[in-house]
C-alpha cells in the first residue's frame, strides 16, 4: 500500500490552480482561459487535466461556462479544443447540457446539442436526462 503525503502548500497551491480555471470559465475571460491552455497543459492530456480540475460538486470547466451561459467558452472547448461535452461529468453525472438546461441558458443548450451533446444522457440522481429536465422545466 502507497501512502502518499500531501503539504498544506500543495493543498493551497492546487486549490489556487483550479480557481484559476474556474474564474477565467465562469466570468467568460476566453483570452485568460487560452493563455492557460497554452501554458498549463501538455497539448495530448488536456481533456484529462480540464476534466481533472473539479470543484463544488464535482463542476469541470466546462460547466462552469455552462452554467454561467458562456458561449464563446463553450465554442472555444468544442470547437478549437475538440472536446467531448458528454465526456464532462459532475459528482451528480450531470453534463454541462445538464447544467445549461438546469439554469435556462437555451443558447448554450442549443449550441451543445447542435455540437453532438447526448440529451439522453442519464445522471447518477434519478436518470434525468437533459431533455426530461428541460420538459420539466418548461423549456422547448
């Protein structure tokens, strides 16, 4: 068995990093988020480093620019960066689609589904897919 010592400084230091993503995401600041990609990842792991970054209830990156209705973030982790929102999930298996419909931000749903979003794609809570939920809620 690995025991593995974790110091208060790398505790802070990876806090600090992840709230880095996280405020570049939801407040929409796409030239911050870019700079990060640039200079953060290595080009062949990062689906695996943006899905890693996690924070309250397991939210990645990308849906924090969901749920804050950033469109051109959302653009530029599909269409640039090639990623899979499907392959985004939260604690709850919640997708970004999920957390767009969830806040009513329609644009941003419509432009996930339009880019191959599963709007069946069931969470881990009751099976709530995407479109069950935007029934629910009353949006079409």
């Amino acid at each position: 068995m690995a025991f593995y010592f974790y110091s208060v400084e790398a505790a802070e230091a990876d806090h600090d990093q992840h709230c880095i993503w996280f405020d570049a995401a939801n407040s929409g600041d796409l030239d911050r988020l870019k700079e990060l990609v640039l200079t953060r990842l290595d080009g062949g792991k990062l689906a695996t480093a943006l899905a890693y970054y996690k924070g309250k209830g397991g939210q990645t990156v990308f849906h924090f620019a969901a749920t804050a209705g950033r469109m051109e973030i959302c653009k530029y982790l599909v269409e640039e960066l090639k990623l899979n929102v499907d392959d985004f999930l939260d604690d709850k298996g919640h997708t970004p689609l999920h957390s767009a419909i969830i806040e009513d931000r329609y644009d941003v749903a419509v432009y996930l589904l339009d880019h191959g979003a599963n709007p069946n794609a069931a969470d881990h809570v009751i099976g709530a897919t995407p479109l069950y939920l935007s029934v629910k809620l009353g949006i079409y």
